[in-house]
C-alpha cells in the first residue's frame, strides 16, 4: 500500500460533490472489503486465517449478512466460532471452576474475553486504506495545481476525517501550499455545514402544517447529511440527494 494506491479513487472523491471525500474513499473501501471476505475468498487458506483469528464488528457482521451469500458466511462464521471458542473455553472453564475468582483474576479474565472480540478486519482495513489515500491526496495537493482547485471547490470535509487531515497537512505540506490548503479546507467545511444547516432547518419547517417547504427536494436526505457531516458516514448517501 502506502503511496502507490493509485490517484484515480482520490480524484473521483474530490470530484463528486455529495460528501466528505474521505468518506467517500472510506465507503468504497468498506464495500470492496465487505465483498472480499466472501465469495471465493471464503476458500482461501491465508483469507480464512485471518477471518478466523480476527472476526468483525456488528455493523460489518450486519453488512456481510446483506451480502446474502448465506453459504460462504455460514462457513467462515463456523471456523471463526470455533477459533472464538478456543480461546474463550479456557478462561470460561477457569472461572466455572473458581481458579480465577475475585478482584483482579476475574478483571483479568474479562480482559481476555474481551480481546477475542476487539477486532475488526474490515475496520482495519479501511483504517489502513484511508491512510494511504491520505497520502495520496497530500502527493497530488503538492503537484497538481488542477487536483488543488478541484479540492477547493469540492464538498467540505466531515468533522470527524478533519481533525487528522489538519494534523497530516502540518507534516506534508510546507509554507505557502499549507497556507492555501488551511483556506481551501476551512472554507469548504463552512460551506458544507452551512448547506446542511439551510436544509436541516427546510426539513424541520417542512413539518409544519401547509409549509412551503412541504416538496423541497433539499429536505430529503437532509437529516442524514447532517449526521454524516459531523460523525463521518453514519448513513448511506446514495439516495439522499435531493
Ligand atoms: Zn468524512
Ligand atoms: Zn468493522
């Protein structure tokens, strides 16, 4: 990975102008990721050791169910339960006997049984991907004036992806590129919450009896938009254009 992912995901997510761009980079990668645990990956030894060891989080779980590939997820899911229970018999079986009763044995086993749940492959995943793209849009944000003038007339960033982009710019870009990039950057964050302001206000008038805002295209989806642009993608955004 690192800085050979290709430009091309990070162009498109600075071109469209629906939401954040690292959201929309992070959704991408969640999908192909969600996809490439089934399917025949299913049967790939190296793919099964590491579903098996790590496993996913509720909402991945939820997202590979609507998958629907009933077959492929009963077969890692049996291999997972039986990693799963491996590592949680010992400690269930220590505590059924009182070998780790009281205070910090029994803090100690919750520990363990925590840790055989922590992770999440396709979290981890987009964690990793995202960062790589992060450094893919500071390489193109340095050597293309063009990629710089479509990221400032692009959808603000989401307050959750912000704060490391900030971060990140401090380390990547030098003098008077960060000076533009903080412009650009705050610029389109304040007009993005502000459209999201203008249709969250349409939407809570629209309730009201005889509104003029009854059929205004902006209500619809305005209230996931909003959620999106402070938490990063809570909801999907595909049909919630107005
Ligand atoms: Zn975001
Ligand atoms: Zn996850």
């Amino acid at each position: 990975m690192k800085d050979h992912l290709e430009t091309a995901p990070v162009w498109d997510a600075v071109r469209q102008t629906e939401r954040c761009p690292f959201c929309a980079l992070r959704s991408m990668i969640e999908k192909q990721s969600v996809e490439r645990f089934l399917g025949g990956a299913v049967m790939e030894p190296d793919i099964r050791i590491r579903t098996n060891a790590a496993g996913f989080c509720s909402p991945h779980h939820r997202m590979l169910m609507a998958q629907k590939d009933y077959h492929g997820y009963a077969l890692m899911m049996d291999t997972r339960l039986k990693e799963a229970r491996a590592q949680a018999a010992p400690v269930l079986s220590a505590l059924a006997k009182g070998s780790l009763f009281g205070g910090r044995n029994t803090d100690k086993a919750a520990r363990k049984l925590r840790e055989i749940t922590s992770r999440c492959l396709v979290c981890e995943s987009m964690r990793d991907h995202v960062k790589a793209y992060r450094e893919t849009f500071f390489r193109l944000y340095r050597e293309d004036g063009t990629f710089r003038a479509a990221f400032a007339q692009g959808h603000g960033v989401c307050l959750n992806d912000l704060p490391e982009l900030l971060e990140e710019a401090g380390k990547r870009l030098s003098g008077e590129q960060q000076r533009g990039f903080l412009e650009a950057v705050s610029n389109t964050a304040l007009q993005s919450l502000e459209t999201a302001q203008q249709d969250l206000d349409a939407l809570c008038s629209s309730f009201h009896v005889g509104s003029e805002h009854k059929n205004n295209p902006r209500c619809r989806g305005a209230l996931e938009r909003g959620v999106n642009l402070l938490r990063g993608s809570t909801f999907e955004t595909e049909e919630l254009q107005p």
